[in-house]
C-alpha cells in the first residue's frame, strides 16, 4: 500500500446529499457523485494521515475484522485520478 499523505483538494465544492456527496472540480468542470464510503475516504484525505491510516479508520468506523487496505488503496488512487486529491 502506498504510504503517501493523500490531501483533498480545497478547491473542490463539496455538498452532502443524501447517499454520499456531489462533488464539483470548477478546474476541470467536472462533477463526482461520492457514495458514503468514497465520501468518507474524502474526508479522511487531510494530508496528515497516510492510507494505510485511513484504511484502519475504516475498519473502526464499519466495525470490521480487517482493515480494508486494498480497498482503501484503490479508493485512494481513484480520487488521486479524478483530481479530487493530491499527496500532501
């Protein structure tokens, strides 16, 4: 898993909905639909935690056995290639 520092970019307009976030990029006009666990990984993308980190968020926050690392890590890369977050 990549340890890199994943950071949300601050010029993204972010709105709850009621299944995740809508997410617009004015730099790129484009718009991201977010599902409740994308939107959390969003959230977690601070520039401070690594993704590994965020993976053992999830596990607590879903109460589950394992963190979902792989997971988390594909999530993590998505969001890198759609622009909505940088290394931090």
């Amino acid at each position: 898993m990549t340890e890199g520092r994943p950071r949300r970019r601050e010029s993204l307009d972010v709105n709850p909905v009621e299944d995740g976030y809508v997410v617009y990029d004015a730099a790129r006009d484009r718009e991201h639909y977010l599902n409740h666990t994308a939107a959390l990984v969003l959230e977690w993308c601070d520039g401070e935690r690594t993704t590994a980190e965020i993976a053992r968020q999830m596990q607590e926050a879903f109460a589950l056995d394992d963190a979902p690392e792989d997971e988390t890590a594909w999530c993590v890369s998505q969001l890198r290639v759609e622009g909505l977050v940088t290394d931090g």
